[in-house]
C-alpha cells in the first residue's frame, strides 16, 4: 500500500497544502488557501509602510481549508488513495514572524480587548518597523556580547524575533505586558495540531531559534538575561518564559491531536514533524547537498547552503545564519537571502506598466517578458539596485531603498522590468562571491518557486550573470515537498517513513529543466556587475569612498556596443 | 486704426502663429500646425536614440496655415480685424537646428536623391548624435583656442552647430559635400520669407551665431580656418561659404516676398525681422529686466538673464551662452537651460503610468497632479536627477541619464512623478546658484510655456525649492509675443511700430500669476537639494569624490519626519 505525507507551508500570501506520495515523491494534489484578512493576507498600515502584519486565525482557517482541499482533490486524482495512507504532517511558515501568545499558547489578538491591535497580531518577517531596535540590538551586541553576532553575519535585522518583541515593548505595552510568552508560526501550527499549545512544552523549531533568536548551545541557549535587561529593563524577564531547546525538524511535535484528528478526517496516530522555516524545508525538497546553492525564489528570496558540521566553517559577514541543524542533522546550514525579488517586480507591474501591456497582471507579465527577451544584456543602458525592500544579506540593512539609473526619454517599460530581473540576479551573485570568498564553493544553483518555473528569462539571466547552471526543482513546490519529507522521517520508518533526510531526497527529490550561462551574455554582465558592485558599495557601506561619474557613461558606452554588435540572447536551456 | 504683428514660433512638435495688437499687446487669435512628418514631428531612428531630425517641408506647409488659421480665427475674434493691419513678422525657432542647404538655400532634403537621408534634413537641438565630435571641439578649443570657449561655458555641446556639422561630415559625407552652406532655422524661415534665401546674403541671427557657432567680433567672426581644419580636414573651407556679419532680431531681414504675400493674402511692405531662438525671443514677450530670469519651459527649459553690456560680466562656467545682443541690443544675453523638463513629465506618463490615472495622457496629468498635491515635499523618500536627456548647464553633457532613488514596494506612479517634478525644481536651483555666485543676482523668475500655466503644482514647488517668487507671464506664448514684439520694431514706428523694445515691451508685456515659496516646504527642500546635489556632483562631475552611504537614510529620515509632523502643502498663490 502506498504511503502519503502533507507538506503544509505557510507562505506570505497563503498557505498551501500538498500531498506526497513518500515512495515516489509523487505530488498527487495541493491546495492553496489565500489568507483572507488584510491586503492579500497582510495587515497593513497606509502611514507606515513599514508595518506588516497577519491574522493567526487565518492560519487556522488555512490548516482545515487546505488539507480538506488536497485530500479531496487527491481522492479525484487517484481512486485508490485514501486518508489512511498518510502517515505525517510537516510544517514550515515564514519567519522570522513571531506572535504574543497567552499562557495557554492562544493568540493575543483573539481576545476581544486586542482584537483589531495590530501589535497582538504575528510580525510577518517583512515587518520593518523596529528598524531601529535592530540597530539598538546589534549595537548592544557588538560592545558586550560580539558572540551572539559572529553567526547571523554581524547584524541584527528588524526582520528577526528579538527587534520585534522589543519593538512591540517600546510601542505597545499593553500587548507586551499581556503576552504570557512569544512563539515562531513555525512552532505555533505544530502545537496547534498536536494539541500541545502550552507555551513551555511546545517543541522549538532549532532553525527558528538558531538564525533568529540568538539561540546557541554555546551560551546555553537564547541571549542571557542581563543583556536583554541592557536592551530593555524588563526584558529579561521573559527569557524564562521562552524556551531552553530547540529541535530539528526530523523529530515529532507529537501526534495529531484527537480534536484535529477529526476535523481532518485523519488518524490519530499520524506524526506531526517539528516546523522549521519554508526556505530551510524548501532546501531540502530541492535536494541540497554540499556545494549545491538551494535558492527559493518568490516574494524574496532564500538562499540556503549546507556544510558538513565535522568541517571547520569560519563567520561569513553579513550572512545571517549559520546554525548547526538548521537544514537537517549533522550539517551546519547557511542561510542568505535578498528582501525583495518577485515583490518587486510585482511591485512595478503592479504600478507602473501600462495596460497597453495587457489587461490582467498575467497578461502583463506575459507581455514584458516577451518585449524583454529580445533584449540583449545591456542593451537598455539601464542598471537597478534591488533594493526596494531593503537588503537582507550582506549588507543587512532594511533602511536601504531602490535605485534606477540609465533612463532616457525613449526608456520603455520592458527595459526597466529586464532591469528589475537583473538587479536582482546581481544581487545573488553578490551572495554567492560572499560564500565562496569564506570557503564554501557554490557549484551549482537549484531554483525554486513559482518564478523560478513561470520565468524562463529570469533563470536564463541569472545563469548569465553567475556564470553558474541554473538547475529547476522538480517540485514547484519545493518547501511543501521538504516539509513532507520531513512528515515521512518524524513518520519513522516502522510507519512506512523513512530513518533520514538523505534517504527521504533519494526517494522523494528530483530535477527538472536546466539553464546554462552563454558565454557572450556573461562577459557583458561582468561589466555591469561591476557597475552594480559600484553602487552596491557606494549606496550601501560606509567603508566605500570614491568617484561616481564613471557609471551612467560606462552604461552608455555599454549600450551602444551591444547595439552595434546585435550579439543574440537565445536561451541556451538544456532538459 | 489698430496695428498687429504677428509672431510666428517654431517648436519641437509644430509650429504657431500668434496675431497680436501692437498697442496693448491683446492676443488676438493663434493657430498650431503640428508637424507631420515622424513622431510628433521628429525623426527618429529606432537603432539610435541620440537620433533627431525634422523635415523643412513641415516649416513651409506650417507657415501657411499657421498664419492664415491666425488670421481667419482673428477675423472671427473681431470684425473690425483686417490683414492690412499687419505691419511685420518676427520669428523664433528651436536651435541650434542647422540644416545643409544647395547654392540656392534650399535644403537638401528637398532632392530627389536625398530625400529619405535624415542627414539632409534639418538636425535638430535635441539630436545628440554627435557627442563624440562636441567632446572633440572642446578638447582642441581647450588645446589652442581656448577664447572660443570662455562665452560657452566652458563646453563645446552636440546640440550645437559645429557638433552637428562635424558629424554630418564624418558620418553622411554624400550630404556634406553636396551642401553649399548650412543654415539655422532661425534664420532660414525668414529668408523663406523675403524670398532672400542666398546663403551669402541670407541675415543670420546673432543669437544663433553667438551662441552655437562661436561667433565673436573679437576674432573677426567664426572660429578660423586653421582651427577648423585641425577639426577636421577641409572643414574650413566651410566658413567662407557661410557669413561673417549676424544681426540683433530688432532689425528688419527685409519685407516679405511678393509671392509670399500672395499665398498669405498680406502686403508685400509687411517687415520680416531677423530670427532668434525661441528662448531669447520668449525672454522679451516674458518682460525681461535685470534681476528677472526668464525661464521658458517646454519640452527642455531655457533660463535667459540679461545684463547691460557697459557693466562687466565675468565668464560664467558651464553656463552656456554669453553673447552681447542675443536677446537685446544693449545688453549680454545670458543663456541657460535644461535638457529635458516637460520631456521627462512626457515620458513618464507615455510609459509608466497606469490607465487607472486617466484613460487619455491628458487625464492622467489632471490626476497624477491631483495625487501629487496631497503629497508633501520629501514625503515619498524619492530623489530624482533631471538628467533624462543629458545636462545642458552647469555640466553641458549630453552623455548623462535618468537616476530615481528611494524606491520601497509602496511607491506610486504619482509619487515619482512628483519626483520628477521636483528634480527640475533642483536643477532650476542649481543653475540660478551658479549665475548668482558669478555676480548676477536672480531676485525673481517669469515663468512661461504651456507647463507655467497649467501646472500651478510646478511652479509652487519651484517657489518652494528656489525659495523665490514664480511669476507667470500674461501670455501663454512668450516666444510668439517675442517674436511679434521684433516684428513691432523691425516695422518700425513710421509703420505704427516701435522704436526700440523698451518701448514695445512696455505696451506689449504683463504678468499673471505669482507664487509664493511656502517657508515650511522651503525647509524640507533646502534638505532634498542638499542630496541632490550630492548625486548631481557625484554622477556628474570628476571632481567629486566621497561617499554615498548617507543618502538613502537621509531620504527616508526625512520621510519619516515629514510623515509623522503633518506638515501642510497648501498653495501660496497670489493673483
């Protein structure tokens, strides 16, 4: 009899529920479940665009709606399938997007009093509004404790756990004072679905804690309560009210709860996995190994890597996280990542293509692409920096902004989306020198998301731009298939599961297209790449001084070469 | 009986004849022919983007209607009017547009054989095809005729003559060799018109020739023989087929053509003055004094100061154009100006703006400008550069480009508009601080072009960044007025004219409109211009050198200022 798993990710926008036959990685059926409170499941604040937020009983509404969904569309898929066959639950959700909980574990904000209180409401890793706690955060660090800064890359980001708790101390008290404790969603939906909700006995995911909490074997677990009261008087306290343990995702939350059990129609014996964030379980289901770079393209981007943890691994600064476990046991797990890729090329086709473009968002973006693909590299004279939601790795710097330069008065709005493609192939060849330049080499790239599939021209350019093969997830959805990887090894091998992860990728991971660089296309990125270093380091540290003048005349006599020599820009894409 | 003069002014797009009382200055009607040759009238060449020519025969046919539409529309106005009142017209054109003409002064384009050549054609200011030969110029004026350059600004420019013809000698020597002289269009209209059209007695303008050609009494003339066969050789052969004595526009070119007085229905004692650019003569019909610089905005803005001539005047660098008489008799005619202004506003909203700002371009400006006013000075953390289309003053560069800078997920179309707005307003400031350091105080600006009128956006945010009082000129077509102001004193006061432009101006001339800097928003800008400097400096000197890392924080401190003190952006309008 065929065994099954469900992958549950909760994303940005929705969450999603997929089913995996565990012999084959076979993905009989998904569901997606977009999150209906806020602005496409975001709350947002117009006076802030800093603020995002989201509504835990969107989750809830998303666990039952979305595995209902996948198990009935299974059943239409295959006759043969039946609830029996599952035999575990992986989870793996944004992050870092931390929630004040009551001492039962129960959201904040689904106590009337706090209901509409954004502050009691999960901090969606993109909220940016305790920019300045981050600061506060790695200063304190960096004069007291630099320890707790040489493994997340020197910076604290406003993306992480302990800038948004403080910041929710400093602004909303009434909220903070009323949290019992604070919980990762990636711990929350397995403790809702084992019934484990008790704030001190629900399993911490060690991914959650070890790249944004400041969790470390060396210091005895989170950040000691004398720097936290430094922080902040008062938030020591708290220390005791977290946790002292932190698991990776291949051992059991638990079982599913009797009451889940039901709502499902699942068994009660069926493993639920400890959670882990989607890049990290994305990684997995795309199959990394060492010297495979795993990136996770959709809002923004992950980029994970994994380093046998018996190796030596030297700090890589400004690369956020480099946590023992974090991707799965006996590896160190390196994660990067940029704040904004697909966000922002929705962002300018939400906003600023016309509709001579097309009608629907699909249609446009059906429409620039092809417009852009009879580009060639550097034919537009134009170069974009990536940074229209900040800068995540290496420069961990939320108080960064976009940057456009090139534009003339024929400038046409293809050209800035190409631009807006390659500023953000740019920007993960600025992560990859950075890994390599510390000893970790990056051989090959595996995509994943939606438009690492949907977007053939934007593999094509980063293959250019890096140089590297860009290989395609099998799976497009690759944090889903990770998280059920991860259901069929806390499954166990006794319930038709697996005894590890590297067994589980065997059975479970494959590969689909593969881009290679062309070679006249790279030797023009080289140029701009340089350019784009330029900026990067110019608009982006404080150790750049030097001359500008040189970038808007080097882009014009780079346009003006390519559009003499009319080199061509075919993709060179190999099955 | 009533005296009119009509101003015939020829623009980037179409050409316009304005019919006006010589007594009171009344506008009495006008009438627009639209190029139709091209795009919007210019010839563009898809492979090259520097590429801008314009057909003559556009000029013929638009002089015929323009004048007799004026005329029929004028008849409608009043029934009194009648064309015997009509003692002169005066004409303004872009420039430097030169056109190579045959032995006759016909273009020669006008040729069977080359007429589809956009060589032959006229090459218009905006054409910046020849960037590399404007580059040259400078270098070897800078070599061995430095005198040549201390009147320009200190650069040579490839929207100017020699550019233009130096080019069309390396590139199109068929049309080169083929033409008997070359020919501004300031000045080729008027010859069209006395029917004088010899390219040896044609008058030339001293406004086109001082400013463009490097017309100088004091070296006899153009630049030598000897210096512009070091350009290029047998280049200076040219100039003893071109002139050596240029006219102020107050002289007459002679009294229209008997034939062209037939075609128009007028007499043939109408005067024809002597053309000048359109920014010199629109300075006139916008009231210019000492004190008062003329800003004429268009597609790009021309910035006209005048100061008397028995004063000194020290070299001002990078301000373009010091030429005695160029604006008036008496005085050195100071020009300035910006590439691109109302060609940016164009750009953007031909490109990147939404159809849910307005199905038509013009409903889209209407509530792109209403979406902007609610918008408070630094309040979106964009900063734009103006350079779209190069730089013409202070750096006089054509080989420089757009950069916008600030860009998070939640900009807006408006928002960068207003950007581009204010990036105008700063390089408006820029230049007004460079003429002022070199001792010609700008106590107020006469603003005038369509962009004056209809945008009261525009100039509050001008009065706000230069923290100067914007006055709008009465009337909507400064140049034409100009133009019919010339024609009022070329006819002279025996016709019922005038005997100097003193006098025209003060019968001709007024005001409308003034706006007021608003102290608040002056604050803000004085902020904004600060950075834009920085970027201005960096991007566009090889002077500057330092770093950029304050930038983007400086803009988004200055956004979270603005946004939490709710500061106020009324209008500050006074009739």
């Amino acid at each position: 009899m065929a065994r099954h798993a469900i992958g549950l990710d909760f994303g940005t926008n929705s969450c999603r529920a997929l089913l995996v036959d565990v012999s084959t990685g076979r993905e009989l059926a998904d569901h997606i479940f977009p999150y209906p409170s806020g602005d496409a499941g975001i709350i947002i604040d117009s006076s802030d665009p800093n603020l995002a937020r989201q509504n835990p009983a969107d989750y809830l509404l998303g666990i039952e709606t979305a595995i209902k969904g996948a198990i009935q569309k299974g059943k239409e898929a295959d006759p043969k399938f039946s609830c029996e066959s599952i035999i575990g639950i992986g989870v793996d959700t944004t992050g870092s997007s931390p929630m004040p909980v009551d001492e039962f574990g129960q959201a904040l904000c689904f106590r009337e009093k706090l209901k509409n209180n954004p502050a009691a409401m999960v901090w969606l890793w993109k909220d940016h509004t305790s920019y300045k706690e981050a600061a506060q955060i790695t200063e304190l660090a960096s004069a007291i404790r630099p320890q707790y800064l040489s493994k997340i890359g020197g910076i604290y980001s406003s993306e992480w756990w302990w800038s948004k708790i403080l910041r929710c101390k400093n602004t909303a008290k009434e909220v903070y004072d009323a949290a019992a404790s604070w919980v990762e969603i990636c711990d929350w939906i397995p403790a809702v679905l084992t019934g484990e909700l008790s704030p001190g006995k629900l399993k911490r995911s060690v991914c959650a804690a070890g790249h944004k909490a400041m969790f470390n074997r060396a210091w005895q677990g989170l950040p000691d309560q004398e720097f936290l009261d430094k922080l902040s008087p008062g938030l020591g306290s708290l220390r005791d009210r977290l946790y002292d343990t932190a698991y990776t995702a291949d051992q059991r939350a638990g079982l599913l709860s009797a009451e889940w059990a039901q709502r499902l129609g699942l068994s009660p014996s069926t493993a639920v996995a400890v959670g882990a964030f989607d890049a990290h379980m994305g990684a997995v289901g795309a199959g990394i190994v060492p010297g495979r770079l795993v990136k996770i393209i959709g809002t923004s981007t992950c980029d994970i890597m994994i380093h046998p943890n018996n190796e030596a691994l030297q700090d890589i600064p400004g690369v956020c996280g480099i946590v023992d476990g974090s991707v799965m046991d006996g590896y160190y797990g390196i994660e990067a990542g940029q704040s904004g890729v697909g966000d922002i090329f929705l962002w300018f086709v939400n906003n600023l293509v016309p509709e001579k473009y097309g009608r629907t968002q699909a249609e446009q973006f059906a429409s620039l692409e092809k417009a852009c693909a009879t580009l060639r590299p550097g034919e537009s004279g134009l170069l974009a920096l990536d940074w229209n939601n900040g800068n995540r790795t290496i420069l961990v710097d939320a108080r960064l902004s976009g940057l456009l330069i090139g534009q003339s008065l024929h400038t046409q709005p293809h050209e800035i989306y190409r631009a807006l493609l390659e500023s953000t192939g740019f920007g993960a060849l600025a992560i990859i020198d950075r890994i390599e330049e510390y000893g970790v080499p990056v051989k090959e790239v595996v995509n994943c998301g939606g438009l690492a599939v949907k977007n053939p021209l934007l593999m094509q350019i980063y293959a250019d731009i890096t140089g590297r093969p860009m290989k395609i997830s099998r799976s497009e959805q690759a944090p889903a298939l990770g998280a059920a990887v991860f259901a069929a090894v806390a499954a166990g091998v006794e319930a038709g599961g697996y005894g590890s992860i590297h067994a589980a990728q065997n059975a479970m991971v494959g590969f689909g297209k593969e881009y290679r660089p062309i070679p006249e296309n790279h030797k023009i990125y080289r140029q701009l790449y340089a350019l784009y270093g330029q900026l990067y380091n110019g608009f982006g540290t404080r150790r750049w001084s030097g001359r500008m003048d040189n970038v808007m005349k080097k882009l014009l006599d780079i346009r003006d070469e390519v559009r003499v020599s009319g080199l061509d820009s075919t993709y060179s894409m190999e099955k």
